[in-house]
C-alpha cells in the first residue's frame, strides 16, 4: 500500500492481516490496480484480486470473484469524489468484469 495511504475502516493499518491480504506479494496473476492522482501527487487507489477457499477476505465470494481494496491517503475531502482521472464523472463509467 502507497505511504501515507489509509485502508477504509478508522484505526486499521497495512499490517493488519484483514488489509494485509490484499497487498502482501504484490503482482501475482490478475492483481490490479487503478491509482488516483492529483497535480502528481498520489492521493489514492483502488484494487482488487483474486482469492480461493484457503486464502481470502472478508468479502469472498468465489474464485472467480475478485475481492476489492480502497486507500485514500488522509485529509482529502469527501467533497472531491466522484471525479475520474480525466475529469468526468467516474459514476459514469463503464462497467466491465474482472478477469484473471
């Protein structure tokens, strides 16, 4: 997780095995990644990845399911939301689905 970056959930660090599990061993098949910046400063990201039965969060589904990560980093405010990087609105983005 990016320095300075907080998981969703007040109080939680990157070494809690809850949020650990989503970035340990970065880079294995089908992680990814979408980084939020602004003025070339990281200000968050979102990211999701594959688990299995033996391995995985809180929000498993299935193999086949991706599980999904999100870390701002603190004092951006709420207000700035909904933005995506080329400046329209990200709620209107397309929709498509994970795979491997």
């Amino acid at each position: 997780m990016a320095a300075g970056c907080r998981a969703a959930g007040e109080g939680v660090g990157t070494s809690d095995p809850k949020v650990a599990i989503f970035h340990e061993a970065w880079g294995r098949a089908g992680d990814t990644v979408l980084v939020a910046a602004e003025n070339g400063r990281l200000i968050g990201a979102v990211w999701y990845r594959f688990f299995n039965e033996a391995e995985h969060g809180d929000g498993y589904v299935d193999e086949e399911t991706p599980e999904i990560a999100i870390a701002v980093i603190d004092g951006i405010p709420s207000s700035q939301g909904g933005a995506s990087p080329d400046g329209g609105d990200a709620r209107a983005g397309a929709t498509r689905r994970a795979t491997r």
